[in-house]
C-alpha cells in the first residue's frame, strides 16, 4: 500500500501547484485505507482520551527532543517566533507557539474579510438549501454541522469558508471582522484526522468531530457562524476572547491544543463576496494557501477589488 497521500494545494502567492508534507503518512494511509486500520480508527483512535492521553505524553519534558527535528521536517520559518525556540519547555507549549505580529499583517480594508487563520482554503460561494456538502472525503449538511435546525436556516443559501490546518500551522485563530462575538457552546464528540486522507470511504468528520461555534455579528457581514472543528490528537479547543465585547478584526479568538485542525466559517446569504481565485481553486477541488489576516473576501456593496 503506498504511503503517498498527494495533497494538492495552489499557494495564493505565487499560483503554482505545489505539494503538502504529510506528517506520520504512513500510519495515516494505513488508518484510513486499510481495513484494520479503520477499525482501529473509528472504534479506538477516534475516541477523545485517546488524543488526551497523547497530549499528556507531548507536555512531558523529554518531548523537547522532538522540536528541532519536527520545524526541519516541516519547513516551519522558525524567524517568525516570538521566542527562541530554545525557550519551549515541551512539544506541546511549542505547538501552541505565538508568532511575532508584523508576520501577520491584518488587511486594513474596514469591508475586507480576512482568514481567521493559517491553512489550505476551500470557498464555496453558494450552498443550495438542505445541499449535502463534499469536501475531501467528507459528507455532511448544514444541520448536521450545527445541530440546529434554525441557525442552519438561517446560513442556508449563504457562503462557506473551510480553512484546514496542517500539524506545520501556525494554531491560533483570530476574527475575520470587527464585531460582538456571543458564547461558544461545545459539540462534544469525535476526534477523526481532517485532512484528506481516505481515497475511498467518507469520513463523518463534520457530523461526528468535537466542535466549538461561536455566533458573531460582525460590523460589515452580518452573523457569521465560526466553528472550530477539534481533530485527531486535538484534546481541546481554547477561546481567549469575551463574549458579549466588541473586537477588532484580527483579534486573537482561541488556539487548538496539539494537532491539526480546520475553522469553518458560515455566512447568511448576500452578504460576503468571495475573492474569485479561492472559489475557482475550490470547484476545481483545490485548496489555496491563505495566511491569517489575508483578505479573502468582501462585503456585498462595498468596492473591493475582485482579482
């Protein structure tokens, strides 16, 4: 059975094809496209103290070790960081690492929405109603996202933003406008991998994943559903901000704990336009390259310039 998973991405800067490291894709290909690994995936691997208890190894002292190699695997920009990375005292607290605020620059243009996070895009600017959205092996609705009848009424018709994050990224997750965030109830559930990786089988990561959803009547959108989706070896999901205060557009949100992840971000119909690159890249089944802070879309009427 080959290991390679092939993860296709466009980068935004350059608009070339280029290619995804996979890390530990061996044991992923063998998780999701064999037999036995599924059965190990879907009854065992799947289960949260599984991800808590590989968690706890990662806050250990001698997980250290393991940082220099994983940044030189993964190509992780190291002049980024906000502290030396002899400073990090586990795996664990340099996953969570924070990274100097000028690498991030936030688009200054009040109706711009930007990437609430770094990770590969998929923009879809129109769900039908009751459509069953596919997204790389992964089948759901609005309703079974949100466990609510109502709030998927009211996206239905809308814009939806999936940012999926690589173990590489950068894992704090920012506000992609200005506006008043309300509570983040928790979806208690699943720990399945987010990426791509099964070639034949759905994966019910979007119906079945532990998940944070945060309703947020932003200044220019209108309510945006943001709704972060915890993954394999991802035990917890932390929000930092105060419900009910006003925030600024970039303004930190949360972090995942240990693992890669994925933000979706849910719009009400006519109010966002999405940038054109990202959703023609997504009808081809593509994802973009996006940085937090980068602009990906704009507010109906404004005059943001389409590309």
């Amino acid at each position: 059975m080959s290991a390679d998973l092939s993860i296709a991405f466009i980068d935004r800067t350059t608009g070339r094809l280029c290619r995804e490291t996979v890390f530990a894709d061996r044991f992923l290909d063998w998780s999701y496209n064999s037999r036995l690994g599924w059965l190990f995936t879907r009854f065992i691997a799947s289960r949260p103290i599984v991800s808590r208890l590989y968690g706890w190894t990662q806050r250990q002292p001698w997980s250290r070790r393991r940082i220099e190699p994983f940044v030189a695997h993964m190509g992780i920009d190291c002049d980024e960081l906000a502290q030396p990375l002899s400073s990090f005292d586990n795996f664990a607290e340099f996953f969570t690492r924070r990274i100097k605020p000028t690498c991030r620059p936030i688009d200054p243009d009040p109706c711009a929405c930007v990437s609430p996070v770094d990770g590969k895009i998929l923009a879809f600017q129109q769900i039908a109603p009751a459509e069953v959205i596919e997204v790389k092996r992964h089948r759901f609705t609005l309703e079974q996202l949100l466990r609510d009848r109502a709030t998927a009424e009211r996206f239905s018709g809308g814009s939806l933003v999936i940012i999926r994050l690589t173990l590489a990224d950068y894992h704090h997750f920012h506000f992609p406008d200005s506006g008043i965030p309300g509570e983040t109830p928790i979806i208690n559930g699943s720990l399945f991998a987010g990426g791509p990786y099964a070639r034949r089988r759905w994966v019910p990561f979007y119906k079945e994943n532990l998940r944070a959803m945060t309703m947020f009547d932003s200044d220019h959108f209108g309510r945006i559903g943001i709704i972060e989706v915890g993954a394999f070896t991802v035990g917890s999901v932390k929000q930092c901000f105060r419900a009910r205060h006003h925030v600024a557009k970039g303004d930190p949100k949360g972090y995942f704990e240990i693992g890669g992840s994925t933000v979706v971000l849910l719009f009400e119909p006519g109010r966002m336009v999405l940038d054109p690159d990202l959703c023609r890249n997504s009808e081809a089944g593509i994802e973009t390259a996006v940085r937090m802070g980068e602009r990906i879309g704009h507010a109906t009427g404004s005059s943001g310039a389409d590309e």
